[in-house]
C-alpha cells in the first residue's frame, strides 16, 4: 500500500558550465501486463528536465506507486534528450513497500529459472554462470549484465540488485 521507487539525478554539466550540453529528461513507466511491448507502459512521471545543479548536488525523485497495491508490475525508467549530448546519472534506485524489491524476479520471468545464464558485472568481467535461480541468488546488490540462450534466441539484459 506504501508504495514508491526514490532515486537521484544529475546531468553531466553543472551550474557553473560555461556552455552546457542540451538538458537530459527522465521519465517512469509502469506495466501491470509485460516488459515486452512500450504500449503497455504508463508513464507515472512524464519527461521531466533534470535541471542543472552545483557541482555534487543530485535532484531527489520519490514516485508514490500505492495505486499498483496487489498487482505484479513493471518499472521502467527512460532517459531522453532532444539532441545529441554527454551523459546523465541515475544512482541510488530504491524501491520500498514491495513484497519483493529486487528486481531480479523480473528477469527470472523473462527466462526460465533453469536456464543457463552468464552474468558479467558493469566492467564486463564474469562474475557468475550457470543456472539463473542459483546464479542470481550469489550476485551483491550492484549492476550486471545477464546473457542467455532461449529457443534459440540470444538475449542480454541489465539487471540492478
């Protein structure tokens, strides 16, 4: 009943830039059906422009999802920009008042628990193989890259625990 997801953001450039890189703008989606296809998506937070902030200052997002009590969902975060520039960061995701809150569920839906998974942390070094429960279940929390092989189709994801 409680609900939310909480993260920080930040563009690349600060306040103190002289020319800054066009603004970055995040958005939150939420599917109750799949991660399979965009229209399923709501957005909960539509396109917001990160501002430009002193140089170690992050905005605070916070999205109340309580209105998805009971359901199995989705969440997705997009990061667009109106034209070509450098980078934004996202850091500190936190889901709370979830049964289940870490993400790695999602991933297991998507393939079958005993399908055999490499798992690569963010710098492209394997850090764990072979079946996904087990593989999954010795991961710390962090950010990885899962790739697997179903019916004949190869498929990476990014997974954050």
């Amino acid at each position: 009943d409680n609900a939310r997801i909480d993260f920080y953001a930040r563009n690349w450039d600060c306040l103190g830039t002289v020319e800054p890189d066009p603004l970055h703008k995040l958005s939150l989606l939420v599917s109750t059906n799949s991660n399979n296809d965009i229209d399923d998506f709501a957005e909960e937070l539509p396109a917001e422009e990160i501002p430009l902030l002193d140089n170690d200052n992050w905005k605070a997002y916070s999205i109340d999802l309580s209105k998805y009590a009971d359901k199995d969902i989705y969440v997705a975060l997009r990061h667009t920009t109106d034209e070509p520039t450098n980078v934004a960061f996202i850091d500190d995701i936190e889901l709370s008042g979830f049964t289940t809150a870490t993400g790695i569920e999602c991933v297991e839906t998507m393939i079958d628990s005993n399908s055999t998974v490499e798992v690569f942390n963010i710098s492209g070094v394997k850090v764990a193989e072979g079946l996904a429960s087990e593989a999954f279940a010795s991961l710390h929390k962090g950010v990885y890259v899962v790739c697997t092989t179903h019916e004949g189709v190869k498929r990476t994801f990014k997974i954050v625990k």
